[in-house]
C-alpha cells in the first residue's frame, strides 16, 4: 500500500526472510516501493494480505526522513535522549551525545537552530542508543556532511545486527552491505550482480522500448567463488577500521595543512604590498631613506618566511600522500 494513498499494491508476492547478520542493500527507481517495503518490515504499514512475522527479541531501530520532522525542534538532544533514557545518568548522555558531535553546550540547544544534517545526526544517535538487532534505514545520508558520512560508513560496517539499507550512495552500499535485493515491477528479487551491473540494466532498462524489457541480470559466476557472508563482513569491518585510522592519521596533517596555507596567504599579502611600494618611485626619495630601509629588511624577512612555509607545506602534502596511498 502506497502511504496516504487508497489500498494499492505496490509490491507483491513477496516471500523473503531476514536472518541474523544478513547485510542487504535495497535497490529499485525512486518510486517502485522500496521505501512502502522498508515501513512494512518496520511495522508501521500492515500487508494488504498474508503475513509479517517478528521473533521474540527482535528490535528494530528504523531511520527515515519523516523521524526528522518529528523531533522537536523548541527542545534540545539532551531532552530528546532523556525521554528514551530515563535511567541514565545526565553525564553519560551528555558524554553519548558528544560522540556524535552534540558537545558542551549544544547538547542543551534549541534545535530550531540545528542544520537539516545536524537533526538527521540527532535522528540516528536516537536510534544506535536503543541498541537495535535489525536496522532499517530510508536515504540515512540525506542532509548529512561528508565527515559525517564516512562516520556512518564506519559505524554501520562495524554494526554486527541484521541491516536493510535504501541509499543512492554508492559508497555508503559498497561498504555496509554483503548482497542486494531490487524492487521492480511490482516484485522483491535477490539482485544477482553488483552496482555496475545494476547501473547498466537501470540505463538500458530506462532506454529501452518497452516491448524490449530488459531482464534482470543472471549471476555471472559460480556462487562458490565469491566469499561467504560473514566473511565479506569481516573484510568490510577490516576496511572500515584502516578507512578509521587512515582518517585519524590524516586529521593532524590536514589541519597543519590549513593552518600553513592561511600563514602564507596573509605573508604572500605583505610581499604584494611591499612589492607595490618598491614598485613606487616616491619611496626612493631622500626622505624615504629609513622608510626604504625597512621595506627592504620587510621583504627579506617575507620571502625567507615563505621561503620555510612552502618547504614545510610540501613535506606535509608527501606525508598526507604516504597516508592516503
């Protein structure tokens, strides 16, 4: 059933599990049902016919963007935890909420002054506290930036739940998921292929006269050549933590980076603004002598000054090289 629409069946046929572990990325156009299918496993839209069935235990923890605007923007992170935490002590939220980038005071803040990015941050950190064995995210990355991303990108990698991902981040799927599903005319299928592959038949698909449909493709290789599940987990945890500690390594180099570029930036300033007043016949007369004097000992100081800057810079740029590669 499409929400607020009359009952209409945008997927049918479905018979799909979800087990423990399992990663699926969930591909389709926008429009095909992805979203009316991901709020059907969340429980907030009921089938139109068979059945749902949770085990025991299970806890789902479900990100869209409509759990945005449902926050309260007059009140504040601290308050939005609070509500699901009540036993906690205020130290350890305030120390929770810091990890996701709510330090000190902006815990305590409005969120009527909060970024579209900042409240999908706060919508998500609401999430991970409950501790979630089956995560459901719609589009997580919409609104975010791109240190917040990569933070989800890593967090998700090392999340050891069952996860059901909708995104149009290609990066985002690479990383988090092991195999995908599509929603398309009206079906639930296992996508045998990767997102190349997906890409081709979407363009061909979307080009094609309609008497031409395009299949789905067939898996192209034996199953047994590609690793199983939990070891593509493992390889994904793996790259997430050196993607981690490539990040931390790259943070001190950047920043020195940034701070030796602004240096040269105001110094390249003064050497133009020396340079324009040598250029000037005036400061060459009799009673420009100390002024002169002192413009020259300006621009000896600037270039050596730069001179040690730019040597400086280069070598930080080969480090941040060495990290990267």
């Amino acid at each position: 059933k499409m929400e607020g629409a009359p009952d209409k069946t945008v997927v049918r046929g479905i018979n799909f599990s979800l087990q423990s572990g399992q990663r699926y990325g969930l591909l389709g156009i926008n429009g095909a049902g992805k979203s009316t299918l991901i709020k059907t496993i969340a429980g907030e839209l009921a089938p139109l016919a068979g059945k749902a069935i949770f085990n025991k235990g299970l806890a789902v923890g479900y990100f869209a963007q409509h759990q945005i605007e449902m926050l309260r923007h007059d009140e504040s992170p601290l308050w939005h935890l609070s509500r699901i935490a009540q036993s906690a002590r205020e130290q350890d939220l305030r120390n929770y909420l810091g990890g996701f980038n709510f330090p000190g005071d902006m815990a305590t803040t409005s969120l009527s002054t909060f970024s579209g990015g900042e409240k999908a941050r706060l919508a998500l950190a609401l999430i991970v506290w409950q501790r979630p064995n089956l995560l459901l995210l719609d589009e997580p990355t919409n609104h975010l930036d791109l240190e917040t991303r990569e933070a989800l990108t890593v967090a998700l990698a090392q999340f050891e739940g069952t996860l059901v991902l909708v995104s149009h981040d290609r990066h985002l799927l690479r990383a988090t998921t092991d195999q995908f599903l599509i929603v398309a005319e009206g079906r639930l299928t296992p996508f045998d292929g990767d997102l190349e592959d997906y890409r081709d038949w979407l363009f061909k698909t979307k080009l094609a006269p309609t008497e031409e449909a395009v299949p789905l493709p067939e898996a192209k290789k034996p199953a047994v050549t590609a690793p199983p599940a939990p070891a593509r987990r493992e390889q994904k945890r793996r790259e997430a933590k050196v993607r981690q500690r490539q990040s931390a390594a790259r943070k001190p180099i950047e920043s020195r980076i940034k701070r030796l570029e602004e240096k040269m930036a105001k110094l390249n300033a003064q050497k133009s603004a020396i340079d324009a007043q040598l250029a000037d016949p005036a400061s060459y007369g009799e009673a420009r002598k100390e002024a002169l004097k002192a413009l020259i000992l300006d621009q000896a100081y600037v270039a050596r000054e730069l001179a040690q800057l730019e040597a400086e810079w280069l070598e930080q740029q080969q480090r941040l090289e060495q990290v990267t590669a």
